[in-house]
C-alpha cells in the first residue's frame, strides 16, 4: 500500500498545484479588471468635471442672453409707449386747433329781418 500511497501522493500535488495556477489566473484576470474599471471610473470622472464646466458656462450665457432679451422687451414697450403717447398727442392737437371753440369764433349774430334793414 506504500507504493499507492506514493503515487496518490504525486496525483494530489498535482491536483492542488493545477488549482493554485487555475486561483493565480483568475485572480490576474480580476486585477486586469479591476484596473480597466479604474481607467474607465478615471475617464467618467473627467467627462463629469467637463459637464459640470459646461453647465456653468452654459448657466452664465444663458443668464447673459435673459438680460438681453428683457432689455429688449423693455425698449419695445417704452417705443410703443412713447409712440401711442404721440398719437394721442397729435389727436388732441388736431381736435383742440380744428375745431372752433365758442370763444375764440365772433358769435354770430342773428340775422335781422328785412323789416329791420328798412
């Protein structure tokens, strides 16, 4: 029984140093992993850093281009204003200089009969 023993013995060692390379394997190829995820969580955390550069310069032209736009809309309501204010200018104007007022026209006196021209 020596002589088996010694050949188990052998097989076993074999065995256990198959298992040993098989765990060393894998376990290179979960540090290869585990850096691929690494350069991959570096590349996603510089694209977020970019994103948050461009939101913020996004956020600051944007706030520019409001300001603008109510500016404009301020200087059109003002030039409407000033423009109906015109008009309405110009209307009492023309009412005020084209109609006669009773004052200012000779009052006309009523006319004489041909009894009183005699």
């Amino acid at each position: 029984m020596h002589y088996s023993e010694a050949t188990n013995k052998p097989d076993k060692m074999d065995k256990m140093q198959k298992e040993a390379e098989e765990v060393l394997e894998i376990m290179h190829v979960n540090v290869d992993k585990v850096k691929d995820r690494g350069e991959k969580l570096e590349v996603l955390d510089e694209r977020a850093e970019e994103l948050l550069a461009a939101s913020k310069t996004f956020q600051k032209s944007s706030k520019a281009v409001a300001r603008q736009e109510r500016f404009r809309n301020r200087k059109w309501k003002l030039i409407i204003g000033v423009t109906i204010a015109l008009i309405v200018l110009i209307i009492i104007i023309i009412i005020v200089f084209a109609v006669p007022s009773s004052k200012s026209s000779p009052s006309v006196a009523p006319s004489a009969s041909p009894q009183d021209q005699l």
